[in-house]
C-alpha cells in the first residue's frame, strides 16, 4: 500500500460563480446528500443521535433541512466544487 499519496485538486480558486450558479450549488448540496442517504439506508443504516458504526446509526439521516449547518456546508463545498472543475475544465453550464 502506498502511503506517501499526497492529493492534487484542480485549482479552481480562480473560478467565480454566477448568482445562478451559487443557487445550483445548494440545489446540488441537497441532492449530494440525498444520495449519501439513500445509500447509508440501503447499506441498512438508521438515524440515530449518536453515530455508532457497528449498529449503523448515524445522526445525519436527517431530510437537509434538518442538518446542523457544518454538515450541510460540507455538501456544499463539494457541490461548488464539483461546479467549479467543471468550469475549470472549459465546459458551460447553461439552463
């Protein structure tokens, strides 16, 4: 196993978004965690107060607008993100 990996993302800290582009970051930061929930529950996991891995609770299975605001700005980044890469990587966005 190799231990030394060190991440390289694009830099995309020059990528300024559109007002529009921004609503679709939260558009996707809820969908990014719709999809990490249905999969949590299909894996047999359950909302529970605590997370406890060995019974599978976790307490972010939670509809979005329920999440505490840590848990949905991690959504958002890598929805903002994953908008940015695209851009960064000459394609448009268009509604």
């Amino acid at each position: 196993m190799n231990t030394t990996y060190t991440p390289h993302p694009i830099d995309t800290a020059d990528v300024e978004l559109s007002a529009e582009l921004k609503a679709l970051t939260e558009q996707l930061a809820e969908n990014v965690h719709e999809v990490w929930s249905a999969g949590r529950i299909a894996d047999g996991w359950q909302y529970g107060e605590k997370r406890d891995d060995a019974r599978k609770l976790h307490p972010c299975l939670l509809p979005y607008n329920q999440l505490p605001e840590s848990e949905k700005e991690y959504d958002r980044n890598t929805a903002m993100q994953t908008i940015k890469t695209i851009i960064k990587l000459g394609y448009k966005i268009i509604k």
